[in-house]
C-alpha cells in the first residue's frame, strides 16, 4: 500500500502561484509514475499533469503555466502552478500508479490522496 498526502493548497488571486507537494509513505517505488488530477464542483475528476521515470504530460490548458517534477529521495512530487486562473479551481487530488506509463486516465491509478483545495479568485 502506498499512502499519498497533498499540502500547499489554499486562496490566490488570478495571476497569483501556488506550489502543491504530494509525500508518499509506505510501500514508495521511485518507477511509480505520478499524477495530479483535479475535480470541480459538479464535474469530472480531469486529468492535470503526470511525470514517470522518463517523461512528463500536461492537460492542454496547463501546459506552460504548470511544472510537475519529482524529488525520489524524499518521495516527494509537486506540482508548480504559476499564472493561475479562476478555470483553475478545484479539488487537486495526487495519484500514484505502478504501470509504465497511466497517462490521463484515472482508472489507472492505483492510489489516491485525498484532495487538497486550490481557490483562484478574480
């Protein structure tokens, strides 16, 4: 079992950065890919960003504002945020998988966190 808790979320204004972190516990393997998706009020859980041991995916709407990298000796992933907008609300939730490479699909994520919440105001 692998256990994933997310911190540094919280109230921004638009154009403001926030830095999210993920800390793995437990049974960790660095070949884990990683991901960050994230889930408004009232729709689906989308996928944000994900890194595995060679690459690294962006959703469409954060490439070029948002970072995700690794830091394997602490067991720990974050997620950069810059340029933040109000679209950018939600729920943000950390998910580990053992496959190569889950890609953007939730159902391939073996674990999750439970949620930390990002507010962009206008």
């Amino acid at each position: 079992q692998v256990q994933l808790e997310e911190s540094g979320g919280g109230l921004v204004q638009a154009g403001g950065s926030l830095r999210l972190s993920c800390a793995a516990s437990g049974h960790t393997d660095s070949t884990y890919a990683m991901g960050w998706f994230r889930q408004a009020p009232g729709k689906e859980r989308d996928f944000v960003a994900a890194i595995t041991t060679t690459n690294t995916y962006y959703q469409h709407s954060v490439k070029g504002r948002f970072t995700i990298s690794r830091d394997n000796a602490e067991n720990t992933v974050h997620l950069e945020m810059t340029n933040l907008k109000p679209e950018d609300t939600a729920l943000y939730y950390c998910a580990a998988s053992p496959k190569i490479n889950p890609g953007d699909q939730p159902a391939l994520y073996d674990y999750w966190g439970q949620g930390i919440q990002v507010t962009v105001s206008s």
